[in-house]
C-alpha cells in the first residue's frame, strides 16, 4: 500500500471564495510554475522515499512543495520563515 498525500486540489470550490482561481489573475505566474511541476517536471526522486515510508501523518504532495519553493524562489523569498509567513 502506498503513502498517501494530504489532497492538493486546486479546482476545489470553497464557500467563499469559490474557487481558489479567484484569488490569483488568470495570468499570474504562480500558474505558470503549477503547471511545469504538474506537468514536465519528473518528480519520480522526489515521489520514492515518500512511497517506502507509510508511517506518520498524510505530508503535503511533493509536487505542491516544489511548486511552492520554485515560485517563492522566482519572487527573490528564500528563507522558509518568510515564504510560510507568505503562505
């Protein structure tokens, strides 16, 4: 049985806002970066030690992490203390 990943959903509708979409322009680049980790990134490295160890809580999906570091990364934030304030 493989590990499983607290869900990261972006098409979720919510209550209020209804859609996360709502809060990001539709031309903002955090879009751009979502896409290339979802898409042409090979995560499989990333993805294999998370697969082996299904002890402790759901973690967050590697893909959102990268995708998250690489945006917070092209904005000039890289202390983790700032880019966690900034989420």
């Amino acid at each position: 049985m493989g590990k499983t990943y607290r869900a990261w959903e972006v098409d979720q509708r919510w209550l209020l806002p209804p859609s996360v979409h709502e809060f990001v322009a539709a031309d903002h680049p955090a879009h751009l970066v979502r896409e290339i980790v979802r898409g042409e990134l090979d995560l499989s490295a990333v993805l294999g030690p998370y697969e082996r160890e299904l002890r402790g809580y759901p973690p967050y999906h590697p893909a959102m992490m990268v995708a998250l570091l690489l945006y917070a990364y092209s904005r000039g934030v890289y202390s983790s203390r700032q880019i966690a304030r900034a989420c």
